[in-house]
C-alpha cells in the first residue's frame, strides 16, 4: 500500500528537526570526494539547499554558510571532480533502506527548467509542462519511488533533443559525452527503471503518464522481467484482446470503455490528496492472456464521478489474481511524482541552478534529490510523511490530479479479474479500431 493516513509534518518543520540525517546524506557524499576541501564545499552547499534561502544560486548559498564569494560553492557543479551517478546509487541504497517496501511503487515522469538563453546543455524550444505551452527550457525525465513510509526521487536524466545529439560543436562547448546518443524518453525512463530494479529497489509496481504508457518497448522490456505495470494511455490507443477475454482483434481503448455499462464501475479513493480522498470510479477490463503463465494484461478504467465523460486509461500487467484494489492504489501512486518536484522545487531549489554544462546540471539535481531524501527520511524517521503540496493541482492527465472528487463515499471494490472484455454489463460490442496493436 503506498498511501496511508499519517501525521504529515511541514518542509520547513522537518529541515530544522532532521540534523541528524543531513548528517547522514553528508556522509553518502564523502567517499566520492578525495580532497577534503571540495568535500566541505558539497556539503554546505547541500547544507543551503535545505536551508530557508528565497533563490538558491551560488551567491545566495555561499552567503548563507559564510562564504565572501560564491567561487567555492559554484566549483562543487563545475569544477571538482565527482562522479554524480555513484552519488545517485548510494543515495538510492540510503533511501531504500528506510523507505523501501515490498508494496512501493516506481513512478517515471518528466519535469521542465525553463531557461531564457540557448546555450544550457539541451535547451530547445519543446513543450514545458511547467509553463503549459511550448517554450525554451530543458526537460528532465526522472524516477521516483513511493511508498507507505514517503515518497523521494531516485534517479534523473536530462533529455537532449536530437538537434542537439547531432551538433558536435554545441555538445562540445557543454561537455556532453561523446558517447551519448539521442534518446527518447521512454528510453531513459526504462534505462533507470531497470537500473533500479537490478540493484533491488522494491517495487510492485511501475506507473507513468501517456508519454510512456504508449511506449510498447518501455512495456514489452517490463513484461520480459515479469514487472507489474500500470501505465497510462490516450483514448486512441489500440490494444489487443484475445480469447477467452475477447475474440481475436485490435480494439480501441475508448471504444472498450464505450462498452462498459453502469454496473461495471465501481467508487474507489486511489490516495488521500491534499484536500480529502481522491475519489473515482474504476472498471477493470481483462483483454487477453499474457505470455506468461498466470499473468494477463488488461484495461484499467477511471472515470470522475460527476463528470462522467472524463475517462482516463491505464493498460494493466499482472497476475490474475490481483485485486483490482492493488491496482487503483498504484494508479493513484502517481501523483507522488508531481508532489516530489513540487517540493523539490520549492524547498531544495532543483529548478535554482544556474549552470550550461552537461555535468554540472546532473550535480546540481543529484545534491538537490539528496536534499529532498534526507526531508522525506527525516520526516519518516518521526512517524510522519513530508506535507503534500497545497499547490494547484497537476494536469488531469494525472490520476490523483484533482485533489478531491465529489461523488458518495467509495464502497469495497470485489473484483479482480475475470469476465469478457467490457465486464458484466456492456453497452453493445466494442467498435473494432485500426491501428498497432500493443
């Protein structure tokens, strides 16, 4: 289970309680730092990072430790030599060790740093979730885990447009490697999902929006590993349904839902949001056997109680035998994403930075996931969760995006899986689509 009623405790709260963990995600810093003085220069820029600082650049923080010039703070992101992905790996054992649950969730999304210039390491004109619009900034693709205990981030990857993959002079004057080639997304979500998971994250389930729902690569890499999955998609994606479920075809995913009749929903809170229970109804569609035995892949369904035509779509992967109560609960996990750049922008400053390089933006966002950690570990360590962002909520393609659905209170969901495609109750056979099948 990842939500849980709790005690939530404030940012500012947890940073002046939390010493001992600073202490603690200090020492994840040290081995990776051979020169004493480049090694004090991390931590007390970890140190401002967490501290009540309006703008959280180089001159701001090295006033806050004392500093009389900014120098020594700006060269912990361009100058000292550092490995930043070893930091992310202890960083990610620290974590697990105390938030890690068998029943946590891996969650993949993006997040945008709007810039005004064009010479920051993959800046490009492209859409901005943050300002809602196309605009110049970079995009981060990040993984988060949640679970009962709290929700942090584990890993990031800053996505480089393919304008910028191939010109060699603007990779050169940032210092992106040689080696690195253009990828999608998808590609650096499921890059970091597998890392987490071949270092033993836990996790029973790996959600994310439509970006890479729709990714069959993302999805059939997940299934080969055996990994449950509750992934987002548009209204036109297609899907393949099978006997016994359904006859051989390729169906749209809205025409399925189009299918369902009222008995086939049932009222479910997927999560506490920030202003009561996010309530939703949920239909759970079997479409056809997976290949591995026991398993079966299938349709989640939400609809918004009161405005009936707002349908989201989730394709499913998991045994059969798993409660439909499981599912909802790890779709409703998403929005801890959302929640976790929130914080992290407003209380560790993850969008502060103020570097081009290629190397100094994965420093600056791996010591702000670090900050972010020792909060979230500090805030568990007192029996508490870190306050949800009372913020506007994210957009609806989040389940969990509205913080809060009118309707009457949810009843016990009873089904898993079982039945044809379209459940007990349908309205007319499903509309066959063309399209590829997933």
């Amino acid at each position: 289970m990842v939500t849980a009623a709790c005690s939530c405790t404030s940012e500012s709260d947890v940073a002046m309680q939390c010493i001992d963990t600073v202490e603690t995600a200090a020492g994840v810093l040290q081995p990776h730092f051979l020169r004493p003085e480049a090694y004090r220069h991390a931590v007390d820029y970890l140190r401002g990072l967490l501290a009540d600082i309006e703008r959280k650049n180089g001159w701001q923080l090295a006033e806050y430790v004392g500093y009389t010039h900014p120098r020594g703070i700006q060269r912990v992101l361009d100058r000292y030599a550092w490995d930043a992905d070893a930091v992310r790996d202890d960083l990610s054992r620290w974590v697990i060790g105390e938030l890690g649950d068998p029943e946590g969730v891996l969650v993949i999304d993006e997040t945008a740093f709007p810039k005004q210039g064009r010479h920051s390491a993959g800046v490009a004109r492209q859409y901005c979730g943050t300002l809602g619009k196309v605009a110049n900034c970079q995009v981060g693709v990040f993984l988060g885990y949640a679970s009962c205990k709290g929700h942090v981030g584990l890993d990031r990857a800053l996505f480089l447009p393919r304008e910028w993959a191939e010109d060699p002079d603007e990779r050169r004057e940032v210092g992106i490697p040689d080696h690195l080639t253009y990828r999608t997304k998808p590609e650096l979500a499921l890059e970091m999902v597998q890392r987490a998971l071949d270092a033993g994250v836990p996790a029973a389930w790996v959600v994310g929006d439509e970006v890479y729902g729709s990714d069959g690569k993302l999805r059939r890499s997940l299934e080969e590993r055996g990994q449950p999955y509750v992934l987002a998609v548009r209204s036109n994606q297609t899907t393949t349904t099978w006997p016994p479920y359904g006859p051989p075809g390729q169906v749209c995913v809205a025409d399925l839902a189009a299918g369902v009749g009222d008995e086939g929903w049932q009222r479910a809170s997927c999560g506490e949001g920030a202003q009561g229970p996010r309530i939703y109804d949920w239909a759970l569609l079997p479409l056809r056997p997976a290949l591995r035995d026991g398993w079966v892949h299938g349709l989640l369904l939400r609809r918004h109680p009161e405005r009936t035509d707002e349908i989201a779509y989730y394709l499913v992967y998991a045994p059969t035998n798993t409660p439909l109560s499981q599912m909802v609960r790890a779709a409703g996990a998403r929005w801890t994403i959302e929640d976790t750049f929130k914080l992290a922008k407003g209380q560790v400053g993850l969008d502060h930075y103020e570097v081009r390089s290629w190397h100094g933006w994965y420093h600056h966002i791996t010591l702000a996931l670090l900050a972010l950690a020792a909060l979230a570990v500090g805030a568990a360590k007192r029996g508490g969760l870190l306050a949800p962002s009372t913020s506007p909520s994210p957009s609806r393609r989040s389940v969990g995006s509205s913080s809060g659905s009118s309707g009457p209170p949810p009843a016990r969901l009873s089904r898993s899986w079982g039945g044809p495609v379209g459940g007990g109750t349908t309205r007319g056979s499903p509309k066959s689509a063309t399209g590829a099948a997933v």
